[in-house]
C-alpha cells in the first residue's frame, strides 16, 4: 500500500512537470533538469548502534527559471540499504538485521558565484529539503532461540541539509539527514542531464 502511494505521487510529480514544460511563459527563460546519484550513507547516533555503513543510489528532477536563480527546486526519490552492525548481532539474539529505505525528499538548492570559471566552472552550494522515508527492516533470530523472524514496515518524516561543490552537469553534496533514530551522513556524486531548456 505505501509503496503505490509513493509511486503514484512521484508519478503525478514528472507527469505536472512534462505539462508545464510545454508551455511556460514567452518571458521567462526556465529548464527542467534530471541527475542520478550514488555514495555512502554514514549512520550516526542511534542508528549507528545497530548498522553499518549502507549506500544509496536516487533520481533527481529539478527546476528553475530565470525569476529565481540562482535558486533551484528539486524533487528525488532513492533506495538505500544498510547492513547490520557485527557489534550487535555479537550483543543481541540477532542472526539477521538489516534496513532498506525508500527516501522522497522536495527542498531548494542554492548556486553561489563560481570559484572557478576559466578552466572548469566550480561553484559552492547549499540545499534544504523536507524528507519522508519509508523503512522495511528484517529481524530475523537464532533458530536456537524459537524467535519468530519478522519484517518491520515503517514511515518517518524528518529534513535534510547540505552543501558541496558544483561543475552543473557534476555535482558532490554531503548532506545530513534527520529522521528519528535514523541519522546519517550522506555523501552523493551526481550527474545532471537536461531534459527541456527555454529561453
């Protein structure tokens, strides 16, 4: 049931972007971007108790016109999957433990003045967004034990912050995201595609 949820809202997202690609306004100059990507995720506090070092792979939609920028909107939709921590299953009854999660983030991203512009154009920047993600994590226990194995389905909403640097088609973002005992450390290389420019 989650799962279609976030599939049809992400669907109704690219759909409304499409349409309103095809007829934006004869004065503004406006384009609509894709990126992928991919790195680590560093669990922190709580969830450093349980897991290990995990990796996320997203798809990114962005957006921008020349009324706001260098401000940029972006909508992204990932996986992440992170292992159970050894130190805990020596601690715990667990034989198995570990969580995947379906992030959707909707934020800003600011481009400031390059650093750079002659030989390669590299700009710091810095984004905001609102999260929500869904949990799946699998408990499963000593057979020796007579423990029923299960899976854990939930939702949590929180934010995520970040900065990096640029070259526009390539990006490094390292962000910190907030979820109720689900923090981490993020470190994402992204590649951007255009999809639709006008000027």
């Amino acid at each position: 049931m989650m799962r279609s949820i976030i599939v049809t809202i992400f669907s109704l997202f690219i759909f409304s972007a499409f349409v309103y690609a095809e007829k934006p306004p004869s004065s503004r100059a406006t384009g609509f971007f894709v990126a992928f990507g991919v790195g680590p995720r560093m669990p922190i506090g709580d969830f450093a108790n349980t897991t290990d070092i995990g990796y996320g792979v997203n798809v990114e939609f962005t957006y921008t016109d020349n009324e706001v920028l260098p401000v940029f909107i972006f909508a992204n939709i990932g996986y992440e999957q992170y292992p159970g921590s050894q130190n805990y299953f020596r601690e715990t009854d667990y034989s198995n433990f570990h969580t995947n999660a379906l992030p959707i983030n909707l934020g800003a991203r600011y481009y400031f003045a390059p650093l750079l512009e002659n030989i390669v154009l590299l700009m710091p920047i810095v984004q905001l967004s609102a999260s929500y993600t869904y949990y799946q994590k699998l408990h499963e226990f000593d057979q020796n034990l007579g423990r029923n194995n299960f899976l854990e389905d939930i939702g949590k909403f929180g934010f995520s912050a970040g900065a990096g640097v640029s070259m526009f088609m390539m990006e490094l973002i390292a962000s910190y995201n907030y979820m109720p005992k689900n923090q981490f450390i993020g470190l994402d290389l992204k590649v951007r595609i255009p999809l639709y420019i006008n000027f």
